[in-house]
C-alpha cells in the first residue's frame, strides 16, 4: 500500500549494529582525512564525534554512507559490508540511514512540505517523485513529521523564508521520512547560535530517547557532547584520539584533543 514502508531486503537483519573496521581515507591531493579508525556502536546510542575541523569528521560520517568512497577499511551495518553493498543494496541501506546537513540541504526556492516529502525519495516511484507526485499518506505522514518538529504551521513556506534553526528541523523532519534506524548528524548546529543549537539538539536527543534511533553526530563544542551524547569519539588528524563517557574529558585529555593551546570554550 502507498505510504507504508516496506520490509529491509533479506540481506537486512533485524538487529542494527555499526562497526567500523581498520578505515582509511586519502584524498586525491594526498591528504589522509582518515587513519586506521574503527569503533562499533551499538543499537540505540548517541554518539557524538568532536575534533578540530579538518580533524575528519565529517569524512567519518559520509563515508558511513559512502557520500564519500574510502579508501580501505569496512564499514558494517546490521552485518552488512557497506564498502562492498552494489548501488541497488546501497539504495535499499541509504533507507534506513538518515542524513543531516549543517548547510541543510534544502531546495531553497521550494515549499517545506516538499522538501520533506524529499525523505521518501528512495521509496517513490523515479517519475512520480520528478513530478512531485507523492501519496495522500506521504503527505499525512510528512505534515505529521513537521508537526513534530514543532513547524507544521510552516508546510506551505518556502524554505528560505525560514530562520536558520527552522530550516534545520525541516531537515529533520526529512531525515524522519525515511524511517531511520541510524542518523548521520555532521555539524548540525555549526551554522546556529547558541539558543537554537539546544533547541536542535533536544530534538536529536528525543529521535533517539522516544524512537530508538541510534545517532552519530558531529560536534565542535564539548559542552554540547556533554548534554546530549551518550558517548563521545574524539577524532585528531584522522585517528580516535578518544573513545568514552564526555565526563572523562578532563583538561589534559581536552588539550590532547585540540591542541596545547585550545581555549576551553563551551556552550553553556
């Protein structure tokens, strides 16, 4: 029936598990963004990755995805080697693994319910989603996604009248329409103040509180690790300079992560 997610593929368990083994990735121009990284993260856990920028971040996560292609390493999710998925099972994994921007990604000129309605493209049928032509449920659902980030009343705005921390919930809601299991967050709040960047945060906290999903999500501050995060992976020049609790960041470990001559400053 229209508007109702299908089943994972029979390559798709159930139970959702990331492992992220030996990943390298060098740029063209040489640089190694990424050196031998791997971690796991279980089911249901928010994850935030900070470091300096450059420190390859935001590698990490669009490789998870394969936005970018590494060089080595494997990615698995649920068990599943990703490095290795062929485009149709890497459209069938993109499902279920939802996608935030700092820079939001949206169709300026388009209404926010459309750029919503753009989660479900990998369930759509090609033509129909060209026409903008999605189910009455679709619909239903993606007002339904708005309204729970709190802008429903904004469905029929375009995206560029909206302030910059209502934009990123239309970019949640997106993500929402996907019915995720896993959240890639890279920078999420690097464009908001500090006001607006607790307000996205919560909702990320309560995506994977109330829903399950389990949520990497880059970050510059430690403060906002702190709140937010279950744990914490601290990326320097490419390699785990940290893995654990927030907490156990102390002032040594913090300068470890971003120079001798970091100012701790945080967001209260």
């Amino acid at each position: 029936m229209a508007g109702v997610t299908p089943p994972l593929p029979s390559f798709v368990c159930e139970r959702f598990m990331l492992k992220i083994e030996h990943l390298t990735k060098i740029y063209d121009n040489g640089v190694k963004a990424l050196d031998d990284v791997s971690f796991e993260v279980p089911d249901g856990q928010f994850v935030a990755i900070i470091g300096l920028s450059g420190s390859g971040k935001s590698t990490l996560l669009r490789c998870i995805n394969r936005l970018i292609e590494p060089t080595d390493g494997r990615i698995l999710w649920n068990d599943i080697d990703i490095t290795s998925a062929n485009d149709e099972e890497l459209r069938l994994i993109r499902r279920r693994i939802g996608m935030i921007f700092q820079q939001f990604n949206l169709v300026k000129r388009s209404k926010v319910i459309t750029n919503v309605l753009a989660g479900r493209l990998g369930y759509t049928n090609q033509f129909m989603s060209f026409i903008n032509h999605f189910s009455k449920e679709d619909y239903e659902d993606a007002l339904a996604k708005l309204e729970r980030v709190g802008i429903a009343d904004k469905a029929d705005n375009r995206a560029d009248e909206l302030s910059g921390g209502q934009q990123q919930r239309v970019g949640i809601a997106r993500a929402l329409m996907q019915d995720p299991e896993l959240m890639l967050a890279d920078e999420p709040v690097a464009s908001l103040d500090p006001a607006t960047s607790h307000s996205v945060m919560k909702y990320l906290e309560l995506l994977n509180k109330e829903d399950g999903i389990s949520i990497l999500c880059s970050l510059h501050f430690l403060s906002l690790a702190r709140t937010y995060s279950d744990r914490v992976i601290a990326l320097k020049d490419g390699r785990i300079e940290f893995d654990g609790p927030a907490q156990d960041i102390d002032e040594v470990r913090f300068k470890e992560i971003y120079g001798e001559d970091a100012v701790r400053v945080e967001i209260e």
